[in-house]
C-alpha cells in the first residue's frame, strides 16, 4: 500500500494534520480523512498527534 501512494501527498496531509492538531479551535476530522483518503497508515496518524498531544500514561502524559 505504501508503494503505491503519493508519498509527498500523504507526507504534506500529516503535516496539515498537526498543525490542526496545535490550534485547539480546528476541527480534527477533515485533516484525518484527508490522510486516510491519501493512504496515510494509522500508526502515522497516531505518530503525528503523539507528537503534538504526547502520550497518556497512568502517571501522567509523556
């Protein structure tokens, strides 16, 4: 599946993703289906709101 995507595409969606992600007033669902509709996997879109959320833990977000 990663082969045959355009990386570039899928690559400039996760960035929009995040930086949707870091403005608390945008809606998240149009970037996350736009990187779905690209081919974007969900561990990379998981990855590119880790980056702007962290990670929960039971002690805490890392």
């Amino acid at each position: 599946m990663k082969r045959g995507r355009d990386n570039r595409s899928v690559s400039a969606s996760l960035k929009r993703l995040k930086d949707a992600a870091a403005d608390e007033k945008v809606n998240l669902f149009p970037p996350v289906i736009e990187a779905v509709k690209l081919y974007a996997t969900v561990g990379e879109i998981c990855d590119s709101l880790r980056e702007v959320f962290g990670e929960y833990h039971e002690y805490g977000v890392i």
